[in-house]
C-alpha cells in the first residue's frame, strides 16, 4: 500500500519543527485570522437569516396589492384596496408551499381612553396573523386576538391589542376599553369602542407608541368596507419565495380581478435588511483584507526567515543538481501546510464556538431603534470556512513562493559561504 505520509509531506513537517516557536507563531496568527473570519462571518449569517425571517413574518414573503400601492398615497382610506379578496385566498391556499393568505388593512385615526386621546397607526389582521409571527412578537401581557368565530367570542366586544408604549400612555390594561376614532372611505368620520385584548411590543420604539392591532372585520366595520390594503402571501420556506412568486403571479393573471394587482417579494419591502447587510458586507469586505494582510506579513517574514537561515542548505541542494523550482516547491509545501495546520485550528475554534452559543445564553444589547436586546448566536458554515481556509492557503503560498524566488537566486557560491 505504500507509505500513507508522503516523503515531501514528512520531509516538510520536520523542516517546520527546526524553529518550533516560530512556526508555532505563523500557526497561531492563521488559526486566530481564520476564527475572526469564519465568527464574524457566522455572525452576520446569523444576523442576515434574523433579519430576513423577522421581515418575512412581519409583511409575508409576497404581498398582494394594486399596482403602486406603496409608492402612491391614498386620498381615502382604501382607495387603493382590493375587492375580490376571498377569491383570490382560496385560490392561493391550494398550494403545498404556502401557509397561509392574510388579509390587512392599514389604517390611521385616533385612540382614546376617554380623558386622552393620541394617534395611532392600525392593522387589521386575522387571528392566524399571529401564529405566522411566530416569537417574532412579544406579547407583554394578556393574549393576541381570538378568533370571532370562536363561541367565547362576544360580537358585542370587539378586541384590540396595544404597543406598550401606546398602552402606557392611555394607562390602560388588557380588560380596559379604548375608542377608536377613523376616517371611512366616503370620508366620513366613524368610532368604535374595542376591549383591550393583549398589549405587545414590537422592539422598535416609535411603532410601540403608535402601533395597534384590531380584527379584520372589525377594521372594515370602521372604515365601512369590504376591501383589505393588501393580502400577505406565507409561506413555508422562505428560500422558495422566487418560485412562488411566478406561480401566484400566473394563477392571478388567470383570474378576473376587479382591478390590476401586483405581487411584491418581501426583499423589496426589506429595507432595514438591504442596509444592514450593505452595512456588513464593506465591514466584513475590509476585516477580511485587514487579516489578509496580517497574514501574508507574518508568513513572508517566518518564510523569509527561514530561507535565510538555509541559504547554506540551499547552495549545496543546488550544487548537487536540484532544481531552483524543486526548492522553491519544498517552501511552498511547508507554508501550504502551516495554512492546513492554522486553518484546522480556526475552524475547530470557530465550531466549538458556536456550539457553546447554542447552550450559553450571552445577550446582546439593543441595536440602534430598537428596545429589545437580542442573543448572540454564531452560525458555523462550512462553504465559509472553506472559502476562507482556501483564501488563506493561497496569501501563504505566495508569501512562501515570494520568499523562496529570492532565495534560490543566489550563486552557489555565495550561497555555500553565506553565514
């Protein structure tokens, strides 16, 4: 069968251990270089597959709407709504890949507890809105909507559920009751009184003041209605939102619709997503050239050493016929394993890493607009880790290659004197 560590293999680990503290050095700064990249960028694939879930639960990975509906402003409060709504819901629902449909109406009036009124900004959701949330919302205290055909539910004491702020500010507690005071879609002025369900937090502050969630039929009582502002299309798995979207796109096409839809990804509402994964890929784009450069520094100079104290050693390779590119291979194999020796390390570093997060509950403080800390996790990926180990072997190659080229073009002469 052969040997199972080939000679060249064998020959350049034993050349490493002639300075053990210096390639140990060179496989310390690899191990810490790979970990930083492969943690970091774990971190930020936590971060991205956070974002996406939360804004994909939060609006629906499609959404339904008229054309233009979030570029233009209403002048009457669903002007730009949809008819036909059930129709396309249980045309949708069919499919293995989705869900659910929701149905919304986005809204704005006034809230009252009866000695002070504020504005709010509300949703009108199905029960099941909740269930496609997740742990996505906080429920501080009381419940989230029932479901009016529930028979606990009482017609006669329509439900709302409260930011926390917006809460705080009326002084009212699940049990309490609050008016709700809105414009219609003829423009009249309308008012309900909505019992105080549950109250939640969002984690973002200024849509905790605002912000209030009441029944669908409840919000199209108000507006006096029968139209929703757009239809959330759930799905599954998030990665099939593209497919889904050509599907739901042609089975709307083959339906008679009393106005024109469109149908939007939920990475074109993702806005706070886009410019914070902007925002990580320069910072990651600039950490990983900085330890790129660390890198090459710290294995030119251990090479570049390394060659210089065997330059005598060099002379007499050359001066017995071996090739100048047959000893600059040997510095590249040495350097190559040195990078397969650091990156292991770093890589096993960054997995036990991540596997202690899973257990350990470190949190991390709330992010700019938000109230809510979150806990650090770390995803170890392996295409990263090779993309980063490959990275790594090729900065040491060249430095080893860089090094060793100089070397071997000394005359032998000098090269068997050199001291």
């Amino acid at each position: 069968m052969g040997k199972l560590i080939p000679d060249s293999l064998r020959f350049s680990f034993l050349n490493l251990q002639r300075n053990g503290r210096r390639s140990l050095l060179s496989v310390l700064i690899i191990a810490i270089a790979v970990f930083a990249l492969t943690a970091a960028g774990g971190f930020g694939l936590y971060t991205y597959e956070s974002l996406k879930e939360s804004t994909a639960r939060d609006v629906g990975h499609l959404t339904i709407s008229q054309p233009d509906y979030f570029e233009s402003d209403e002048e009457m409060p669903l002007s730009n709504g949809l008819s036909g709504s059930d129709d396309i819901i249980q045309r949708l629902v069919a499919h293995d890949d989705i869900r659910g449909v929701q149905p919304r109406i986005d809204f704005t009036g006034l809230v009252s507890n009866g000695n002070k009124s504020t504005i709010f900004v509300g949703i009108g959701v199905n029960e099941r809105e909740f269930d496609m949330k997740g742990p996505f919302l906080d429920v501080r205290d009381g419940k989230t909507l029932s479901s009016i055909h529930s028979s606990r539910y009482q017609a006669d004491e329509p439900q709302v559920m409260l930011g926390v702020d917006l809460a705080r500010n009326l002084n009212v507690s699940p049990g309490d009751w609050v008016t709700l005071l809105a414009t219609t879609s003829d423009g009249a002025l309308n008012a309900y009184d909505y019992k105080v369900r549950g109250i939640y937090s969002t984690g973002v502050p200024e849509l905790d003041k605002r912000q209030l969630y009441i029944h669908i039929a409840s919000a199209q009582d108000l507006l006096v209605t029968d139209k929703v502002s757009t239809l959330s299309v759930f799905l599954f798995e998030t990665e099939l939102t593209k497919v889904n979207q050509t599907w739901v796109t042609e089975q709307l096409s083959k339906m008679t619709l009393p106005q024109e839809v469109s149908v939007t990804p939920w990475q074109e509402r993702a806005f706070f997503y886009t410019k914070v994964k902007d925002l990580y890929d320069r910072i990651f784009g600039i950490m990983g050239a900085v330890m790129a450069l660390v890198v090459f520094v710290a294995l030119f100079n251990t090479m570049t050493m390394s060659v210089t104290e065997r330059t005598r050693e060099i002379g007499t390779l050359s001066a017995l016929g071996t090739y100048p590119s047959e000893i600059v291979r040997g510095f590249i194999q040495e350097s190559a394993l040195l990078a397969a020796i650091g990156a292991l390390l770093g890589g096993v570093a960054s997995l036990l890493t991540s596997a202690l997060l899973m257990v350990v509950d470190v949190q991390m403080p709330p992010p700019p607009g938000r109230t809510e800390g979150y806990p650090l996790n770390i995803y170890f990926s392996f295409e990263l880790f090779a993309v980063t180990a490959l990275g790594v072997m090729a900065i040491c190659i060249a430095a080893a290659w860089i090094s060793a080229s100089k070397g071997v073009k000394k005359p032998i002469t000098e090269a068997l004197i050199y001291v």
